[in-house]
C-alpha cells in the first residue's frame, strides 16, 4: 500500500519554437527499489517526449510503500527488475498520476499542451425545441 511520496526533480525544456505537435510519447521507468527506514522506496522517472522533437519534460520522484514483505520485494527487484503485478498496477497509477499533474503545470510554463488528453469542448446549436406533452 502506498503510504507516501514526493517529487524530486523536475525540468522542461521546449527545443523547436513553432512547430506543430502531432502526439507524445511517455516513458516510465522504476528505477530503483529498496527498503529504507522499514519501507520499501521506489524511485522512477516520467518522460514525456513531444512528437517532432518539439519539447521533453521530466518528473522523477519517490513513492513510500508499507509493504510487510519489503526486505523480499527488494531481493527480488535486484534479481529481477520486476514486481508483483498488483503492486506495480498501484505504482504505474500513482506514478501516472504525479507525473501528468506535475508535467501539466511544466507544460504551461514553456508554452506547450498540457500532457493530457482533455476532449475538446463543442458547441453546436441548440436542437429545435418540440412541444411537451402536457
């Protein structure tokens, strides 16, 4: 279970000034998983690459799991570089969470779209009113 967790670095960067985005693509990588202060610490980065090389952010953090199996779950990271899959479902949301939320306010800050697929608000005319029944 998820007890806690933080952000650590962050950067933006725009590399093309007026070019267009034609999609993105992200990255998540668990990059390290130990046991500190009897709780297991994974450390990851969230790489969001802009198509057409327009523009990178990266968010790297820390999540604090309460796991009563950690010194295990640590010994078999190192083996495997693999988690339980439950586990890393829970890690990949909370990951996926902290990154769009922090890449969303780094993306404003360089003049970019936000790294999340809002649907696109549509204003269409009103349909004819009929008569109610009454």
């Amino acid at each position: 279970m998820i007890t806690g967790g933080k952000i650590t670095a962050v950067e933006a960067r725009r590399i093309k000034e007026g070019e267009a985005i034609s999609g993105l693509n992200v990255n998540i990588n668990i990059e390290d998983v130990h046991v500190e202060k009897n709780q297991l610490t994974v450390r990851y980065s969230y790489v969001i690459d802009y198509s057409n090389n327009v523009a990178q952010i990266k968010v790297k953090g820390e999540l604090y799991l309460d796991e009563k199996n950690a010194k295990d779950l640590e010994e078999k990271w190192k083996k495997t570089k693999q988690l339980e899959p439950v586990m890393a479902e829970e890690l990949l949301t909370a990951i996926t969470y902290a990154g769009t939320a922090t890449g969303t306010l780094l993306a404003f800050s360089i003049n970019i779209q936000a790294p999340i697929n809002v649907p696109r608000a549509r204003i269409a005319p009103a349909a004819e009113q009929t008569p109610k029944a009454g």
